[in-house]
C-alpha cells in the first residue's frame, strides 16, 4: 500500500480513515467479499434500547427491553426454557 510503514501507521493513527476512505485513496487495492467480511466484527446482543428522547423530554430517560423465551431440548425426555 505505501512503501514507508511508519508513513502509513501515521496515515492511520492520524487520520482513522474507514475502509472506504482507504479503497478511495489507493483505487488498486482489490479486495473480495469475503475478506472484508472476515474483518468485520460480530455484533454483540442489545439487551435493552435507550426508546426515549431528547426533544420530547430533556430530563427523563425511557429503555424499552423485551423478554424472549426459548425452548431447548437438553435430552430425550427433558426440555428447559431460557
């Protein structure tokens, strides 16, 4: 990509481009699909939601969370719920 390293670490500390800024910059860059999904993170469970809003109400806070239950077979007579 850049022949200095430390060029290029710098370019990346300083200016924390995305993917996108990066494949803009250096247009020979080929990357497939698969390599950039092998780089993105999974993405954690939300257990809860921040539902309220600051327009509505400046000093209040409102968090929405939903109870899912499921049915897990842990034997051949036997079933738990999570």
């Amino acid at each position: 990509m850049m022949q200095d390293d430390n060029a290029y670490n710098h370019y990346v500390a300083n200016e924390q481009p995305s993917l996108v800024d990066l494949i803009k910059r250096y247009p020979s860059i080929k990357l497939t699909a698969a390599l950039i999904m092998s780089e993105c993170h999974k993405l954690k469970p939300r257990f809860y939601s921040v539902s309220s809003s600051p327009d509505v109400s400046s000093t209040k806070l409102d968090i929405t969370i939903a109870v899912h239950t499921s049915e897990v077979v842990i034997g051949k007579d036997a079933t738990r719920f999570e």
